[in-house]
C-alpha cells in the first residue's frame, strides 16, 4: 500500500498554503469515521494549521473521549456554522466514506464547495468528485491510512499520545478488536507504534467497550431473547427493533452498534443483518462470513454498500414490508448461503 508520491507533495503544498481546512466524514459516524479524522485533526493542529472537523450527525458516547472531540462541529446542530467554514474552506478532507451521498444532508454544501477535495478512505468504488483520491481497499480501516498518511508526508515522528488515542481507536473499532481478516501482520506494527507513542490499549477498549448504559445493556437483552431470529435452512439470523421497541429503553445514538455481531457469532451462520426503524426510515447493517458478499446485496436491493462482509442500507417502506422484502430474497440465495466457505 503506496501513497503516490507526486499526489503526496501536492497535497502537501495544498495543506501549506490552505488558510481553512475542513475536515469530514460519513453519517452516523462511527469509530474509526471519528479515530481518523480527529487523528488527523489532532496532526494538523500540530502542524499550525487552521482546521475544523464537522461531522454530518452525532455519534455514540463511548467515542466523546477522543482527544479534542470538543471542537466537533455537528451538522444537524450547528447547521449555519458548518456551512460558513465549508464555504470558507481552501481544503476539505473526506475521511471513511467514498459517495458523497454518505454524508446525507451536507451532500449538496460538500458538493458546491469550491474547496480542494481530499478523500482518505477504504471502501470500493469511489464516486468521481474528488480532486485527490488515496483509496486502499485492502486497508482495514480509515484511521490505518492516516498513520500511513501521516508516514507519507515524512512526519510519523509526530504522532503523539492524542494521534495515536484516535488512531488506535479507529484501527480497533473497525477490525472488531483486531480479529478481522483486514488485521495482517503489518497492522500489529502500526499498533505497537501507536503504543509506544502513547495510546494505552487497555483504557480505549475500556473507554468504548466497558461504557455501557444499563438501559443499552437491557436492549441488548430484550433483543437477543425476543427479536432474534434464526432461519438455518437459510444460514441466516436477523434482528429488527421497532422505533417504540428502541424508545422503551431510551435509546441513543451507537447504543444498538455490534448488535448484528451476535446474529453472526451462532454456528453456521453466515448472513446476518439487522433492521431498526427511525422517523419512518429503516436502517440496515448486514454482515457476513466467507465469500456471501453483503456488499453488494445491500447495494442491490437496500440502497447501500460498504465491504464484502460489513456493509448498511436503507429502506423506505415500513418495518414489517421491509422484512418481507427481505425474507423474499433469502430463497433466492439460499444455494449460495448453503454453500459459503
Ligand atoms: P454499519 O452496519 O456498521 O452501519 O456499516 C457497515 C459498513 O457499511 C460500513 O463500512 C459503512 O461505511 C457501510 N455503510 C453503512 N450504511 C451504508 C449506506 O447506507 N450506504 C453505503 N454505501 N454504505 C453504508
Ligand atoms: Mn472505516
């Protein structure tokens, strides 16, 4: 995985010479969606560097410990603001996701702004809009290419205690605690050098692990005992949580990330996916093991994407059509689930 070497130094003039740098990500923003851009925020910063991170919506709690997570600006809440530094910006970074339409409701500033656009990121398929494009599929996530990133533009030596936390953060969060097949050899090392720059493993699994609520704890249990469904004919467990099914534990955002993990985790399961409803919305997490891409089922019939064996989608018809237009399909796909290495 190699950053070209003439996009490098011209990214680097960009950043020299850019008086307002931006720096965003996907909706929903996830760990390693918030690891690194405020890994890289926290680098710019030390760079002396004028920079901002704006992110389209919240996100979970157990993230709001990442060093200078108080600077977030949130779309959804400080609308006006964001949109004057998006206007104002010379540079914008777009970090963990590759459609613009990932990022809902700024799509259309993002798309108008007259702004440079950088995108670090490691999904298939980037849309075209970009003015450079540092795309590694075969990253495990976001946050290892802005350690390499950081490599490239010759300065790894700076990578302190606060880029390393967020680093590290990310790195974690998106490889389910270094246990995917993305997590090669050369990764462990990226996170010994974190380790030794300062990141202490065991406070940050604390910190997004161990931070639950007991109210997220209870959905947890009400879901697994009530709203788990198994289907082995078709290798196949989903979960749906209803909008007042979420409100009766008082949900908030990130509370329900990880649940479709436990659908995958039962013996012989190899599709797995979990639906919850939102303001007349459903949202979709697919997982998967082996070869059955959920990548492109989402992309298919959802309106999503993502990887091979983690991707999201969406639907507009109500909970229960979305389930029948779900359970519809798994006939279809039952030879293939039946035969997943
Ligand atoms: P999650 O299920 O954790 O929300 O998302 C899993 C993966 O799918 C992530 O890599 C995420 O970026 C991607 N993803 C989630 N929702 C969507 C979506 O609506 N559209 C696309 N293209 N990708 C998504
Ligand atoms: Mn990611």
């Amino acid at each position: 995985m190699q950053f070209p070497k003439a996009e490098i130094s011209a990214v680097k003039q960009l950043i020299e010479s850019s008086k307002n740098i931006v720096i965003t990500t996907h909706h929903r923003p996830d760990g390693d969606a918030m690891g690194s851009s405020l890994g890289l925020y926290n680098y710019l910063k030390l760079k002396g560097c004028n920079v901002n991170v704006i992110t389209p919506s919240d996100y979970p709690d157990f993230l709001t410990w990442l060093p200078s997570n108080d600077v977030v600006i949130n779309f959804e809440a400080a609308g006006h603001t964001a949109k004057e530094l998006v206007n104002n910006a010379d540079l914008i970074f777009c970090l963990d996701f590759n459609w613009l339409s990932r990022v809902e409701g700024m799509e259309g500033l993002l798309r108008s702004a007259a702004a440079k656009k950088v995108l670090i990121d490691h999904h298939l398929d980037p849309e075209n809009v970009y003015d450079f494009v540092f795309s590694f599929t075969e990253a495990c996530s976001t946050s290892e290419l802005i350690y390499r990133f950081i490599d490239a533009l010759g300065d790894v030596k700076m990578i302190n205690k606060d880029i390393a936390e967020c680093l590290y953060c990310g790195i974690m969060t998106d490889t389910n605690s270094f246990r995917y097949s993305s997590m090669k050899a050369d990764v462990h090392r990226i996170i010994a050098e974190l380790m030794e720059a300062g990141a202490e493993n065991y406070r940050i699994h604390e910190r997004v692990y161990d931070t639950s609520t007991e109210n997220r704890l209870r959905l947890l249990g009400f879901s697994l005992k009530e709203k788990l469904t198994v289907l082995p004919e078709f290798n196949t467990a989903y979960l749906a949580l209803s909008q007042s099914e979420l409100e009766m534990f008082n949900h908030k955002s990130g509370d329900t990330e990880g649940l479709v993990n436990y659908a995958l985790s039962i013996n012989g399961i190899k599709f797995a996916a979990f639906f919850s409803e939102k303001d007349g919305m459903i949202k979709i997490s697919f997982r998967s093991k082996g070869n059955f891409s959920v990548k492109e089922f989402s992309g298919k019939y959802f309106s999503g994407g993502g990887h091979k064996n983690a991707s999201g989608g969406r639907s507009d018809l109500s909970l229960s059509d979305t389930l029948k237009k779900f359970l519809d399909l798994l006939p279809v796909y039952k030879n293939e689930l039946n035969s997943v290495e």
